[in-house]
C-alpha cells in the first residue's frame, strides 16, 4: 500500500557525525536528483567542495534534491511513468552493488549508484547522443571521489546476468532510464548485450 509522508524530518547535524565515504554515498542521489532536473541545478551541485564540506550550503542543496524526489512521486505515485526517472544509474549500479557483496568486498550504495550513473550516462550517449561534455565531467567527479570499481572482462557476463535480474525489469529486456541531455528524461529504454558491454568497457578504460 502507498501512502505519502505527511512529515519529513531532517537534522543536518547528523551529517557532520558521517565519515567522507558516506557524505559521498549520499551526494550521489543529489548528483542523479539534479541530472534529471535542470542544467542550473546540475551545474549547482557539481560546484559542491565535496574536499571541504559547508554544511549550511550542504542543507539548500539537500533541500532542493528532496523538492526534485517529491515532484516526481507525486506526479506518479505509482511507477508507472516519470517516476522512472528515479531509476537513473541504479540498474548498472545494483549490479556492481551486488557482485560487490559476492567479491566480498561491499560498496556503499550511493558509490554504486555514482558507478552506474557512469555507465547510464554513457548509454545515453550511445542511444541518445547524450552531451560527452557533461559525460566527461561527471566522469572526472567519479574518479576524483569515487574510484573506480575494479572488475574485468571476465565478469561481464556475471554483471549483466545481475542486470537481467533487477526488479525494475518487466519483461525479459533489461529496463533503463537514460538521458538524452540534463533534464531530458527518456523511459523505458533498453539496450543490446554488446551496447552494454561496451559500458562496460567505458568505465573500465579510465
């Protein structure tokens, strides 16, 4: 059953007990929150000093991430349509996710998330001539605070068996939301084997 919140309650000093990795796992939510929202936004919180973290300046950008969710469960309570939308970098993202845990070596969501934003951004470019500027910066954002996650050839197949396994999937393709630029949300995508696989290769190459 889905019922909306009537309150949410957010203590920003909570943030200031977090570790750096998780302040990154969860700026990684801002970062797909903006890309599928406005160029302004994404250019506001891509200026976040992730080395040096303001948290009064960390509270608006928050803020204005949570105002971008709502706006989008409230168009479509029920994931029918745009709230898909919310899927950006998770179908690559859950499986990176999940053959970390299998490697036994666990990544933090959000650095999963930023991971397949990666990969997702890509596959636009591939499919939707996404701008390689803007795939290119959030590449360099990804290897500065995120590293990159460490898998080879040999785990393709592996990966995207992951993928044909996600929940968001409804038929036997493997589902996407892709972008054809900041802003402009495309559902209900898909791809070929060797499209994803040569993802694959793009996140790998560095």
């Amino acid at each position: 059953m889905f019922a909306p919140a009537e309150t949410v309650l957010i203590n920003i000093d909570f943030f200031r007990s977090l570790s750096d990795e998780n302040l990154r796992s969860g700026y990684a939510e801002m970062v797909k929150h903006a890309l599928i929202d406005t160029k302004e936004e994404w250019e506001s919180v891509l200026k976040f000093d992730l080395e040096n973290v303001d948290f009064g300046q960390l509270k608006i950008l928050l803020e204005r991430s949570i105002r971008i969710k709502e706006r989008v469960v409230e168009q479509d309570p029920y994931e029918a349509n745009i709230r898909k939308a919310l899927n950006l970098g998770h179908t690559f993202g859950h499986a990176f996710e999940s053959w970390s845990y299998k490697t036994e070596k666990p990544a933090l969501h959000g650095y999963a998330v930023m991971w397949g934003l990666l990969c997702e951004l890509y596959l636009s470019h591939l499919k939707l001539n996404f701008p390689k500027e803007e795939l290119l910066r959030l590449k360099y954002l990804m290897k500065e605070y995120y590293g990159v996650f460490q898998f080879s050839c040999k785990e393709y197949e592996s990966l995207f068996e992951l993928m044909t396994h996600d929940k968001k999937n409804d038929s036997k393709e493997i589902n996407f939301t892709l972008l054809a630029d900041v802003g402009d949300i495309q559902i209900n995508q898909t791809a070929t084997k060797d499209e994803i696989f040569e993802c694959f290769d793009f996140f790998r190459e560095g």
